[in-house]
C-alpha cells in the first residue's frame, strides 16, 4: 500500500504549535516501527526539521505556499498515485478533493473553531488579543459573521464534507469523539480515539534563564488559553497579599492585557522561549495555571506534570477528562480561579507525577495502536 503522510504544514511557523509536535511524534512512532517506507509531503524551499529529511523517506515537493487553491489542486493530483493519505490535522478550513482510489485518514483534534465561531457575550475580553486596527476591522467584522450564523456555517461546510469523504477519523479524547458524533451525526464506528503524545524532546541546550518562585503560563499570545482571567485572579490575589508568587507568562503576552494589570512588577513576560527554557519553567514552577477555553487535549498540564509540578486547570472540554484529579475551576469565572490558585498548595507532588504516568502510559499505547491504523 501506497502511504502519503502530509507534514508540509509543519513548514509553516505560524503553525507551530501542539499540531506541530503532534505530527512529528506521530511520524517519528512511524519510522520506528515501520522504517521509511511511506512518503511524506512538503512544500519545496522550506524549512523542515532535520530528523524528518533524513528519515530517507520518499519526499514529494509541493511548489504552492500551504493553504491556497493551487496548493490543494497539486495535491489532489499527486494523490492520484496513492492508496492511502494522512493528514495529521482536521480539514475544517479546506475542502480537498480525493480521488476515489484514495483513503483519506485524518485527526480531528477538537471543535474549536466551530465551538469559537458563535457568537457570545462572554467571548467579549477576545478583542484584547486583537492588535492596532485589527481591534477595530478585523475583531468587529468577525463578530458580526459570528452573530449572522455565515462563520460557523463556512467552517462546519467543509469539514463536513471532509467528514464524510473519510474512510476514517482519528480524535485525541473521548469527549472530541462525543462532540463530533453530535455535531455531525456520524456512526461512531468511524472514529478512533487516540490520546495525543506528549512532544519529542530534542534539544541538549542548556537553559538560558533562572527563576524561583512563580507561576506559569503558556501561549499568553492566544485568546483560548484565556491568560487575561488567569492573570486577574492574580492581581486580586496581590492586592490582597504583595508576597504571593509572581507570574511568568510565555507566548507574546498582548500589549493590551499587560496594561490592564495592576500589579505589572509582578508579571515576566517572556514571549516565546527555547524548548530547553520551557522544560526549565515546567520543571521549577510551583504550579502551572492553565486557564484555556477549549482543549482537545491539553498537553502542558501532562508536560508539567512530568516533573511532578503542581497543575491548577480549567475544567473545559477534554480537561476534565484527563485531570479530574487535580484542582479544577470553571475559566470564565475569574472568583473560582483565584480561589483554585489559592488553594494549589493541597495537591501533593507526587499525585502529579501519579497522574503523569497514568495518562502518558496511555497515549504511548495508543500511538503505537494508532500508527497502525495509518500504516497497515
């Protein structure tokens, strides 16, 4: 059988995120329990991790930037020497046409972009991610096909038709598969839930930085990890008690949320930070507060986890799922979030590390189960 793995949206740095770690693990279980034998799509003149060109896979070389009309329409031909395709993402913003001779295996890892394209009054502090006249164009007009019911039908269009189209779809949690089989009342047969692997780590470097005694966030730069509520819990806790642990914020904090905080000595920002510094900051923190809004998975809590770090989680979508055991709140009530954080002190280290092990035994045998899905 003829196997094509897409990895040339990794090429794109504006995707670099759990995606992208998502489908090099998943390409890397591949290689090591079935050699390079498959081929694997990227873009020509990009860039690529180096550990993927030199798997001596079979490489076909796309002329056409990621995304665009010219771009599926080249990739609707080459697959015409396919038995089957991969992709390692949802579909929801493409409609791709496979030819019939072709499977089509895809992850969907959450809904979302569906959840997120209705309008809601409690989405409001959203603009605040939005930059100069972006907060002013693009927010207002995107609210507007929100209320008008046009965003959610364009996304939900395509990736059902993709939906169907598929021989089969992989999930990352059991509660994405019961939102899937809802939204678009498909036989559960067809999909498999896989939990998501943590990240490859790669790097030998030596940390860059020194800190003790703070919280963490991550990705602060997106409105769905929702750092603005975590952040206010904070700055009520500090106007309460100037001793409290500071925060340390990775991911491009906006400009905008930084000035509405009170107590901003006692925030580090530090945009976005090398793999051996993040390690770093999960190792030592005492607790990462991770605030998001919706989660398919919800790797970092497991990352932090790792080194037994305490964990203070929102309670959304796959969230309680995987952590029921640790502290949860509900991310838009900011009250009950100063309260968790306040609390983080209850929860012992070594029920973190407990918790590690159980989840990440998990998605270990599941990626192994999972690439022989793809590959047999």
């Amino acid at each position: 059988m003829k196997i094509l793995y897409d990895l040339s949206y990794t090429q794109n740095r504006d995707f670099y995120s759990g995606l992208y770690e998502y489908g090099k693990k998943v390409f890397n279980e591949i290689l090591k329990k079935y050699g390079n034998d498959i081929s694997i799509l990227l873009i020509k003149d990009e860039k690529m991790d180096q550990f993927i060109l030199d798997s001596k896979c079979n490489i076909i070389y796309v002329d056409f930037k990621y995304g665009t009309k010219a771009f599926w329409k080249s990739v609707s031909k080459i697959l015409l020497d396919f038995d089957r395709v991969y992709f390692p993402y949802q579909l929801i913003k493409n409609s791709i046409k496979i030819p019939n001779s072709c499977e089509l295996y895809f992850t969907i890892h959450d809904l979302a972009q569906l959840n997120l394209a209705t309008f809601s009054k409690i989405n409001k502090e959203e603009k605040y991610y939005y930059t100069g006249k972006n907060r002013f164009i693009k927010y207002p007009v995107k609210q507007i096909l929100r209320f008008t019911g046009l965003f959610k039908f364009y996304l939900k269009r395509n990736l059902k038709k993709n939906i169907k189209r598929a021989n089969k779809i992989i999930t990352i949690s059991n509660y994405s598969k019961e939102q899937i089989i809802k939204e678009f009342k498909i036989d559960s047969d067809k999909i498999v839930v896989s939990y998501a692997p943590l990240k490859l780590l790669s790097s030998t470097d030596a940390p860059s930085i020194n800190y003790t005694n703070y919280f963490l966030f991550v990705s602060a730069s997106r409105y769905t990890k929702n750092t603005y509520r975590g952040l206010k819990a904070l700055d009520e806790i500090w106007d309460e008690n100037d001793q409290f642990p500071q925060a340390i914020v990775t991911g491009a904090l906006p400009n905008c949320i930084y000035d509405r905080l009170k107590h901003k000595e006692k925030v580090i920002s530090l945009g976005y930070v090398s793999e051996a510094d993040l390690e770093y900051l999960y190792k030592n923190a005492n607790a990462l507060i991770f605030t998001s809004l919706c989660e398919g998975f919800g790797s970092p809590p497991l990352e932090a986890m790792r080194y037994g770090t305490r964990v203070v989680s929102s309670n959304a979508m796959s969230l309680k799922e995987l952590y029921s055991d640790t502290l949860l709140f509900n991310p838009y009530d900011v009250n009950d979030i100063k309260n968790k954080i306040l609390a983080y002190g209850t929860i012992s280290n070594d029920k973190m590390i407990e918790i590690f092990n159980r989840v990440n035994n998990k998605c270990e045998e599941d990626l192994s189960k999972l690439v022989d899905i793809i590959v047999k």
